[in-house]
C-alpha cells in the first residue's frame, strides 16, 4: 500500500503519550530504513504539550504534519483506516496495555514493538509483564538482552527481544568544547526530600565555585504551564533553587542542544549520560545518594565515570572506559537487529503466518479492565463503569501498595540485591498516574 509521499516504502506508526517515550519512538522509527513514519500522541494525563512535542522530535526527519493527537477511543478506528504494517508503542506499561487492546480490535492486525526509553538497568518485572504480549521488545545493549532473557526466563513469559542502538544517542557533527556544567535532572532520582535539598545544594556550590561558567540544570517539563513527565517530581529541584547564583540557570531545550555547549554532563542515573557519551562530552554519575537498583545506577559500575559531590564542584568530568561501552549502549551497530527482526516479523504477517498476541481479559473482569483504564487515562476516561472502578478500586490499591513496602522480598534478585541485573519482585514505588494540582487520584500498579 502507498503512503503519502513515500510510495512502496512500510508504513511504520508510533503511538505515544509521555514525554520520555514520545522522543524514543519518534527517535527509533526515525532510525529504521525507509519507512513512510507517523506519531500518534494519544490524549493522557502525561501527554506532551506541543512545547514538549517539539523538543522530542528535535533531530528527527518526522515533520509536523505527520503528527497526529487523538483520544484513546479513537485509536483502533485511525488504525483500521491508516493500515500501518508496524506500529510501536511508547508509553509506561499500563499505557502500552491499554493501547494493545485497542490494537486487538484492528484489521489486518500490524506487527506490534514496544520497549523502554533509555538505560534499563534493572530489568524491571513490571516492564516485562506489560510487554508481553507485543510482538517485539525493543532493547538496547547487550547487557540488556541478558538481563530481560534472564528475567523472562524467571517469569516464565515469553518475551521476544530486539537489539537496537539507542536512537537518539548520536555523534556531534563537530566538537562541543562547550564551558557548561550540564546537570539532567530526574524526577524520581534521587526521591526523598532530603537527597532532593543536597541536590540543589550542591548545584548551588558548583555554581558558585567558579562565577564565570553556567550550571545548567535541564529540565523537561515547565508545571506552570501544565506540562507532566512520564514520572511524578514530589519534590522540585527549581522550588529549592528559587534561590540562586545568576550562573546557575534553568533550560528546557532539547538535550542535544544543551550538550552542544557543555563541558560536561552530570547526573545521577538519567539515560543523558549515554546521550553525552555519544556526543564525546565527558560524564560524572554522582554517587553521593548511593549506588543501588532504586537510584537505577548500578549500570555505571565499572564505568570509569562514577564521581561524587567534590567531583562535580571541581568539574572532574571522565570519559568512560571502552569495555564498559561495548557492553553497555555502544555496541557495534551491525549487532543490532531490531530491524531486521520487524521486517521478518512484516513478512509472517503479511503471510497470515504470524500468530497475534491478544492480551488477555483482566482477572476480575470488567471492573478490572475499567479500572485499568482509569487509571491510565484519568479525566479523559469519562465512562460510568470507570468511576465506579475508582471508587472501588482507589482503597484496595493503597491496602496493596502498603502491603508490598511493608512485606517487600529482600533477597537474591529483588530491589535490593545489587549484584544482580534484574527484579523479579514489584517496584518499591508508584507513580500517581492521575496528577491534577499535585493531587493523587489513581496509582497504576503491576
């Protein structure tokens, strides 16, 4: 079938909400070799603000008008008449449940990718389980397709992986030898109040150890303007900076552009590091909160780039070591086969030989399903069976939340066994999906 423009080539559409994963699918389809793309951003609590929208899309070849917004009850009916060969889903794993169902309503059925945007060390439980049931599971180094064939093989799930190099970590087309000290903050990382007041602490101490050079803290979001990331900030770094020396300042450009005038770059686990390693600007991984599965940065042991507050105040900025990066997200590009894995997969599809992966009806049925989609689509969900959900719903899931930090393994493979690449236990914490004036409504668990 023809597309537009780009007649005979695949017609390959990513479906997205949150900021994160809308610069990852739109980066990866933007990868794949003729391909005729479309990004569908599907109206959520987190989705991208247009602001947002083209900050993610900053460096790909998608243009504006092969963008398209839509609700979620619209998603099968786009599909059915759009008739994509492939369609990849970006978005936490609630969300890629929820659009896999719409999917299961479509005809002829497209081959169905997912995966993670960035550094996915742990492999987490919940990322598995959510995504077992698309076709392909896109990773993106070598130590994490051990790590999800080791964690699939613990749960007992099929989980097909394909290698890809992360799409948006790219070389500079020239040298930076910028002067910035570019710091990538995190919303989750670190959490506790008090790690956040350090953080801001010793931005504020670079900043002043040398007047003449900017700290940058890069941000994504802007709350002012009602703009959400894929996770929820308790507490905000710019509200302990309100505060400041002049040469610490505040950006929301793409990071591309930010470590185009950097020095280096700092961070406490953000996929960022790997951006910046791309590029060839030298890294701290700041230890100063630990190193563990809860921080996600147990990926930099052995790195060569771990640093701590001292480090960063004097700008001791490292260049990693070559045997960690081919190990981890820079391995050689003719090992990746994401796409010849779709191209296979397009193939049996389009032999009628490609078996589809339904997800399966929810435990508890209706009322289940209801919830699940409440909580994922918050306001946008206005069906009656979804406020009696909520309403149901909305005690036990904080009975079980409790339960789990309260009964939470400790052993071999779980959050707290650093050793290892993998949780086979659930995550410790969960994001409120639902975030109207900072107000907790729904929390999706898995």
């Amino acid at each position: 079938m023809m597309h537009g423009d780009r007649p005979g080539r695949m017609r390959v559409v990513a479906i997205a909400d949150a900021d994160s994963f809308v610069k990852w699918s739109a980066a990866l389809i933007d990868s794949a070799p003729s391909v005729d793309p479309h990004l569908l951003l599907v109206q959520t609590p987190l989705v991208v603000s247009v602001a947002q929208e083209h900050a993610a899309l900053a460096g790909t070849g998608i243009r504006p008008e092969a963008v398209t917004r839509v609700g979620h009850d619209d998603i099968a009916e786009w599909l059915s008449r759009d008739r994509p060969d492939v369609v990849v889903i970006g978005g936490r794993g609630p969300f890629v449940r929820l659009v896999m169902r719409q999917i299961d309503r479509v005809t002829p059925r497209p081959v169905v990718v997912s995966g993670l945007p960035g550094v996915s060390i742990p492999a987490q439980r919940g990322a598995a389980l959510y995504r077992r049931h698309c076709d392909l599971m896109v990773i993106h180094s070598r130590r994490e397709h051990r790590a999800f064939t080791q964690l699939a093989d613990r749960l007992g799930i099929t989980l097909p992986l394909g290698l890809a190099t992360l799409p948006f970590a790219r070389p500079a087309h020239e040298s930076a030898g910028g002067t910035d000290l570019v710091f990538a903050a995190q919303a989750i990382v670190p959490r506790e109040p008090e790690e956040r007041r350090a953080l801001a602490e010793i931005l504020r101490a670079a900043a002043l150890a040398d007047p003449s050079r900017r700290v940058v803290l890069k941000l994504r979001s802007r709350p002012e303007l009602g703009e959400t990331e894929t996770h929820f900030e308790r507490t905000e770094l710019t509200d302990l900076l309100r505060d400041r020396p002049d040469n610490l300042v505040f950006s929301h450009e793409p990071m591309s552009r930010a470590l185009e005038t950097a020095e280096g770059l700092v961070t406490v686990s953000s996929t960022a590091a790997i951006e910046a390693m791309a590029m060839g600007v030298p890294v701290i991984a700041l230890t100063t909160f630990g190193v563990s599965k809860s921080h996600l940065n147990t990926v930099f042991i052995g790195s060569g780039v771990q640093g701590d507050a001292a480090d960063v105040i004097a700008r001791r900025f490292r260049h990693p070591h070559p045997a960690w990066l081919a190990d981890n997200y820079f391995h050689d590009p003719s090992e990746s086969t994401w796409w010849s894995d779709v191209e296979r997969l397009v193939e049996l599809r389009r032999r009628e030989a490609l078996p589809p992966r339904f997800v399966p009806i929810a435990r508890g049925g209706a009322l289940h399903e209801a919830w699940q989609r409440k909580a994922v689509l918050g306001a946008e969900d206005r069906t009656l069976t979804g406020a009696v959900a909520f309403a149901v719903g909305t005690p036990l899931v904080w009975s079980i939340l409790t339960a789990r930090k309260v009964l939470g393994r400790r052993g071999a493979e779980s959050w707290f066994d650093s050793d290892s690449d993998i949780t086979v236990t659930t995550a410790r914490y969960q994001d409120p999906i639902v975030r109207p004036r900072r107000s907790v409504l729904a929390t999706v668990i898995d």
